[in-house]
C-alpha cells in the first residue's frame, strides 16, 4: 500500500463538518491518500508520513463535483432551437423528439464517441462523478443500447424511458406507460441503478407518473423525479411520497412543494443552466434552504434546454441568481450531488472517502462564483489517478 501525501494547500474544502463550519475548510492545509482513499486531513505542520509527497503550491482544493442529472448519450444538435429561444420563442421540451429522431438512427460508436467527449469535457472541469439518463431512444432497443452505453462511462444510470410520449404512441400514452414498465424496463434494469420520469404536462400525468416510479422500484432501481419545470404540479407530491432520492427543475415551486421537501429525505436538485438557456425564471434556492431542505446543483446537461457540461458556471448562475451564498452552491455541487445519489463516498474529502479532488489556480473556493467563466481547474485526480504508478504525471 502507497500513501501519498498532497502538501501545501492554501484552501482545503472537506465538507467534513469535524473541521467546522458547512464547507469543513482548512488552510496551510494537507491530504493524505492510501490507494484512492482519503486517510487524514488537516493541517500542513501536522501532517503523517507519506511515500509520496505532491505539492499543492498554495491552490486551492475541492471534493470533485457530482453531477447528479445529465443526458450526455445522444445524437444531434439543436442550435436552431436555442437560437429561436433567445429571440422569443418560449421553451415548451418539443424539441426532445428531435434528439430522438437523430439517436435512433445513430449508430454505437458514434454515441460512445460523443459520450466520452462529454465526459472528458465535464472532468476538465472538475466533475468527477456524473449520473447519465436515457430517454432519446423511447424503443425497447434504443433505451437499452442507451442504458449499455451509459453504464460503460459511469455506474450512475438512470432509466428515463418516461421522457416524453414518442410519435408512435402519440394518442395512447397509456400504451407506451405499459410498454416503459414491462418489456423496456426488463431490457434497461440490468444496466441501470435508478428509474426517473417527467411528470409534467405535455409528458406524463401524476398517475402514469406513479405506476412507472412503482414498476421501478419493484425491481429494485430507485427512483427520481422530473418534476416542476414548466409550470406546477403534482411531481414534487409524488416523489416525496414515495422516498425519491432526488426531485429535479423545481422550477416553479408552491409553498406546500416547499414544506414537503423540508420535511423528506428527498433532495431538491436545481439546474440553473437551464433557466439560463430556456429564460425560465430561476427558482428560489434560499427559499428551500432556508426551510430546511436538501438541495443540490446539476448541470443538465443535454442538446436541448442546457447544453452545458460546466459545474463552476453553474455554480456562479445559482449565486448570482438563485439566493446561494458562495459556500451553499459549492456544498450542493459536491456534498449535494452526493445525497441525491444517496451516495456518502465523494462530494466530501472525508476519511474513508474516495479521494476524487481538484485544485483550482485560486486562493479559495470564492473564485467559482467571483471568476465566472474562467479556467481555475489546474489539476483533477480521482480514486483510480492515485494507483497509478507515477501519480504526478496527471498534472
């Protein structure tokens, strides 16, 4: 077992409330590493031996970002349709057909190739966990092959078979629920770890919305919710109704949609670059925060309605215009990705956590929200980086 020791950090962020405070922040800081885990944090004079020393050079540190919601595996473009949007035509998620159209005829390769593009895209700029959903093949075939696909880039898939009704079906929405949660299900569960659908209307109703969540769970995914973007509704009900891990868009948010989050596990997963990309209003995440709820921060990334891949910017849009202080919109990016992936082992720099970290060229975390923009991400390292045999040579 090597252990290697990264010194001389100016800013450490742990989100490990033993160090105080919600971001855990430790300066003249240290971490110590034992094959891809975090073993000790603290400061730099009280650092353990290592057999590795790396040095920081006084950057800032963070906990990799958990991307909670994106649709990376796709074909297509749709820059006419923001195009269109910025001069005046509203955002309505028809345009979800058109990816559809274009995937289906997509060949593997050509998704896998865009797919890794993505990723790659979203690690250079410190993501280092990311949840991909399907929903642009709406075919028992195509959502399968999307699913493989997915999983062969992250273990966070997502089955959105419940995306939108496809053409086919248009009129008998109830035949393509039947279709979602027997034979399309059966094909896509091997490969999935979660079940989501877009309860919204023009998509799914509250009840086809209900028997689909239900169909997952009964095989063991769990679930998520697409609720809440273009206008209220009864998504937000449902999912904390029946446990969700996360309920996302929150858009447009009741004070009763309120209170129920406040009072559930389910966390409340903003997506800021889409109200930026649509000109939705954005919700308020002070007003969730303030009554207690779970929240995160998603980029959403997608063809559609946010085809952006970048946490910081969307940490800098949830700061700028959803109410975050500088250190809540880091937390959701990192911490709070992590609970809605009901997972405990990133979004922190815990002992016993996966040492996914990124040292940005700035004196603090700050530079997220006060440099919009602007490339910070010097160097990213996750659990597997640190096995490699020279460890340095991922600068």
């Amino acid at each position: 077992m090597t252990t290697v020791l990264l010194d001389a950090i100016g800013q450490l962020v742990t989100n490990d409330e033993t160090h105080g405070g919600l971001l855990g922040l430790v300066s003249d800081a240290a971490v110590l590493v034992e094959d891809g885990v975090v073993r000790w944090t603290g400061r730099s004079a009280e650092a353990p031996a290592a057999d590795r020393r790396l040095d920081a050079e006084g950057r800032t540190v963070i906990p990799g970002f958990v991307d909670s919601h994106s649709h990376l595996v796709f074909a297509g473009e749709r820059g006419a349709e923001y195009e269109a949007r910025m001069t005046g035509t509203p955002y309505s998620a028809g345009g979800i057909r058109t990816t559809v159209a274009a995937t289906r005829a997509a060949d593997d390769d050509s998704l896998r190739t865009s797919g890794r593009r993505l990723v790659a895209e979203m690690r250079a700029q410190g993501t280092t966990t990311v949840e991909m959903k399907t929903g642009y093949g709406l075919t028992v075939f195509d959502e399968e092959r999307l699913a493989r696909l997915s999983r062969e880039l992250t273990d966070e898939v997502t089955f959105l078979g419940a995306h939108v009704v496809p053409p086919e079906y248009r009129g008998d929405a109830d035949a393509y629920v039947d279709l979602v949660t027997g034979p399309m299900l059966d094909a896509v569960a091997p490969f999935a770890r979660w079940i989501d659908v877009f309860c919204e209307t023009g998509a799914f109703d509250v009840e086809q919305s209900r028997a689909i969540l239900k169909a997952g769970l009964a095989r063991g995914l769990g679930a998520r919710v697409h609720a809440s973007q273009l206008g209220p509704g009864q998504g937000i009900a449902l999912a904390v109704e029946l446990g969700a891990a996360s309920v996302d868009h929150c858009t447009f948010l009741t004070d009763g949609d309120v209170e129920l989050l406040a009072s559930s596990s389910t966390v409340a997963t903003l997506l800021p670059g889409v109200e930026f990309s649509t000109r939705s209003p954005y919700p308020s995440g002070r007003r969730l925060l303030d009554a207690g709820a779970a929240v995160a921060i998603a980029s959403d990334c997608n063809p559609g309605s946010c085809f952006t891949s970048s946490m910081p910017f969307c940490i800098a849009l949830a700061i700028r215009e959803m109410g975050f202080t500088p250190a809540e919109a880091l937390w959701a990016a990192t911490a709070g990705g992590a609970a809605a992936l009901r997972r405990t082992d990133v979004g922190s720099l815990r002992v016993g956590a996966r040492a996914d970290l990124v040292e940005l060229d700035a004196p603090s975390h700050l530079y997220l929200g006060y440099r919009p923009g602007v490339p910070l991400v010097r160097t990213v390292r996750t659990a597997a980086d640190w096995l490699l045999t020279d460890v340095t040579r991922q600068d």
